[in-house]
C-alpha cells in the first residue's frame, strides 16, 4: 500500500501516534479523574478561604488545560486558570501533598481503578490503520504525556504494532518539554530514525497538532473525537478526520 492510500504524502515513511483518544478510548477515563481531583481540591479550597465553588468543566477545561499535557503542565495550567498558585513539590510528592506534583499524584491514584474497573478499549478504525502502516512498512511510534502509557498500550494488546514508545517516564528522564513543544514527538521521529519532515503526527488534542506543527513535521493529522475540527485545524493540523480508518484508500 503506497502512501496514498494511508492518506499521507508522498515522502512520509514514519507514524507517530498519540495515545489517549487517537488509539484508546481511555480519555474520558482521565477526564473523569481530573475531574474528581479538581473538584475535590476546589471544595476543599472554598470551604477554607470562602471562595465560590466552580466545579472542573470536564470539556472545556479538560481539552483547553489538561488535554495531552504532562499531569504537572496540566495541573499548574488549569489552576493559573483559576488565578491558583501552588508549590511545585517533586515528582515523587504523596498524593496527600498540596503542591503541583501531589495534585497530580491524586490524579494519577484516581485513574488506575478507573482503568482497571473499565478495562481499555481501542479504536478498530486506528488499529485497522496501524495494521496498514505496518505492513506498507512504515516506521510506527507512539507518543503520550502518560506514564502509564505502557500499562495502557499492553491492557490494549497493541504492544506489538510500534517500535518506540516516548511516554511521560521516557520525557521525564531525558528532560523533554511536554505537549505543545514538539520535543517528544522529535524524540519518536530520532527514535525511528526518521527526520520531522518525513514523519506524520496523529493527534486528538489541541497542544499534541500544536506540537505537531511546532515540530514542523511533514503531515498533523487531527482527529476529531470531540466535535472541534474547526479548533484542531487552527492549532496546527493540516487535514482533520473522525477516524484513521478514513485514510484507508484515500486518493
């Protein structure tokens, strides 16, 4: 299958993929979590300091400040939303820790029996596609801010369809900025040994085609798992779907 009919152009010779909601079903799962997280740390604000209660919009503030960031990029920037100001702390604060890092220990404690109550569902059209990547021979990789993203891809029985994983433990040790900088989808491409331009990014979130485009990567896909094409396009993707498997014999 040439790269026409993946919908790519011509010259493209690596895949990188997002995880949550490109691949697994899961993002509403970390959805509910921040939402369950901010909402408590919110009450527990108002009923201290007197402040009014907004709760967490699990929509509009989860695609604008948390969707495909770093759990600590995404906890400090819906609380600057919020004019909230916390401690930094240090990647491994408790999860009873007020800081940036605890509040995303929280989250994180939230998820997991989320992920194990639900399970991990995939995406057929994605892995239709994935399939059809691999065997057009294609290098595959997949880039996630999660550090469960291994926990999840396995759950998915998906392992087996990429070559490199660049996920939030791989950025944290080798110090790469998050979603929207373009360092971890950089590091996939270097990981496959293929250069930006010859690359493809698939993304569901605003900051991953904003990396996608700061990356200036040879084709940002968006896909449109919310209703927010016109959004996906103006952050950065150059064609937006609402599934892979609308590639699949695309001329």
């Amino acid at each position: 299958m040439s790269e026409a009919r993946l919908g790519l152009p011509r010259g493209v010779r690596a895949c990188l993929f997002d995880l949550d909601g490109v691949l697994t079903k899961t993002a509403k799962l970390h959805a509910k979590a921040w939402q369950r997280m901010f909402d408590a740390y919110l009450r527990a604000r108002s009923a201290s300091t007197g402040e009014p209660f907004v709760a967490f919009d699990v929509v509009r503030d989860y695609d604008l400040y948390v969707d495909g960031k770093p759990r600590a990029e995404g906890t400090r920037s819906f609380l600057a939303s919020r004019g909230i100001q916390l401690p930094e702390g240090s990647e491994d604060d408790p999860a009873t820790a007020e800081t940036i890092h605890g509040l995303g220990s929280r989250k994180n404690a939230l998820l997991l029996p989320l992920i194990r109550e639900h399970g991990v569902e995939v995406y057929p059209g994605s892995v239709r596609y994935l399939q059809a990547v691999r065997q057009a021979g294609l290098r595959t990789a997949v880039v996630s801010s999660s550090r469960n993203c291994s926990e999840v891809l396995a759950a998915a029985g998906i392992t087996h369809l990429f070559e490199a994983r660049i996920d939030g433990n791989v950025a944290a040790g080798e110090h790469l900025q998050g979603k929207p900088a373009p360092d971890t989808y950089l590091a996939a491409a270097r990981a496959v040994a293929t250069a930006a331009g010859e690359a493809a990014v698939f993304e569901d979130a605003l900051a991953g085609v904003e990396a996608g485009r700061a990356g200036r990567f040879g084709l940002v896909v968006g896909v449109d798992r919310a209703g927010q094409a016109d959004l996906l396009k103006l952050h950065g993707a150059d064609l937006v779907v609402t599934d892979l498997s609308a590639l699949l014999g695309a001329p």
